[in-house]
C-alpha cells in the first residue's frame, strides 16, 4: 500500500503530531488527507470526498464475523447515504486481494451488494494517521472508528467501539440527519431526537428574531429551553 499526506496544510499538524504522541483527531480539525489502495483502486481521500459528508469507519480484520454483518449493513443502506450526500469509505488491515474476497462473502451471507470503497491499510498508516488503534484494547488490530467528515473536509463526529460491539448503523444516519440539520439552521436537537420531531432553538436567538427565523412558531418551555417544529420540513 502507497500513502502519502498531501495537503501542505498537514505539514505543521504532523510535526504538532509527532511532538504530541497522545494526540489524537478532535471535532472541528480538518481529517487529513491521504492517498491509499482500496478495493476500488487507488484513491485520494480529500478528493473522494469532493464536496460530499463522508463517513471513515474501521475494522480489525477481514473475514470476521461482525464486520461482515457492519459491511453488509452499510451496503443495505446504500440508498440512504446518498440521499444525504453522504460517500462511504471503510478500512481494514489486510490486502485488496483479501478485500475482494471477503466482499463475496458479505455479498452472498448479507444479500447485498458493496459498492464502496475498503482501504488497503496493511502498514497501518491510516489507523495512525487516525488514530484507530488503541494499545490497552490491542497492539495491533484498529479499533472499530468512527469519523463523519463534512464537505468542508473537518471532522464533525467520531465514535469508538470495541471490537466485540456492532456498530448501529441507524444510528450514524441519525447523526448525519442532525449535523446537516444544525448546520443550515440556529438550532440543536433534543435527546433521542429521529428525523421530523421537534428541535430545540439556539439560546444566541433572541426571542424577538425567533418570528423571522422560525416561522412555524414555538414553545418556551424554559427561556433557556424553546422548540420549534423542525425547520427544513
């Protein structure tokens, strides 16, 4: 597998890096970039994303059973992530060669059809890169990472799961619903908040701009705490 940074915006990052060994990818840094070898070719990741959200997620291994059923999920769900313009892109440890014999595998056990994506990342460069391996959880393998990234290329989510937990991909969806919601418009969303149930309105709103901005009224249920009926429906 080839890798190379390629944004010279990263040259001052992986110098913080290499001084800040603890560091790890927080919410608002730009992902890095990077050029490596999937299943689907050679890619370069700031140009795979191309104006898109994107979601990095990571896996121990190939030909392992849970990440079968993650794979197969996400290849189900196809539908869904472009419909919030939204690419996909998977990694694991070993070889396109072991890719693309696995993806027969998730193909005939999940009933699917994978048509993203999965990095070739067996130096690891990537998994450092993002810090995806966690030595008290294992020396070795990656860690199972999540990172939705913005079109403007900056991380707005990341979730770690250990290796013996499944990831939820509703779940995911869900996230991506409320950061493209929250981004167009001054508001949060609520616990357990699901796509078309109310939000919450951005206490830097004044309750005399709230008309303007939110037209479908709302309720104050504290002067900290006021909802309105999600605003893009």
């Amino acid at each position: 597998m080839f890798i190379k940074i390629k944004s010279t915006n990263f040259v001052d990052y992986i110098g913080y890096l290499n001084k800040n060994k603890d560091m790890s990818l927080r919410l608002g840094d730009i992902a890095p970039d990077f050029t490596a070898q999937t299943s689907s070719g050679e890619i370069r990741f700031h140009d795979y994303i191309d104006g898109h959200w994107a979601v990095l997620y990571s896996h121990p291994a190939d030909y392992t059973p849970v990440c079968t059923t993650e794979l197969g999920r996400t290849a189900q769900l196809s539908e869904e992530f472009k419909k919030r313009n939204t690419k996909v892109l998977a990694l694991s440890v070993d070889s396109v060669e072991d890719h693309l014999g696995w993806i027969k595998d998730i193909n005939e056990t999940q009933n699917t059809s994978v048509d993203f994506p999965i990095i070739a990342d067996s130096d690891r460069k990537v998994a450092e890169l993002y810090d995806m391996i966690h030595p008290n959880a294992s020396q070795t393998a990656t860690v199972r990472s999540v990172f939705v990234i913005g079109p403007d290329k900056k991380v707005k989510l990341t979730l770690t799961y250990p290796a013996s937990t499944g990831r939820n991909f509703f779940e995911i969806l869900r996230v991506i619903d409320s950061l493209q919601l929250t981004q167009e418009h001054s508001v949060a969303t609520p616990a357990d908040w699901e796509y078309g149930n109310d939000v919450i309105i951005s206490p830097s709103i004044k309750n005399e701009e709230i008309a303007g901005k939110f037209p479908k009224g709302y309720q104050e249920i504290k002067p900290y705490l006021r909802v309105t009926p999600q605003p893009n429906l």
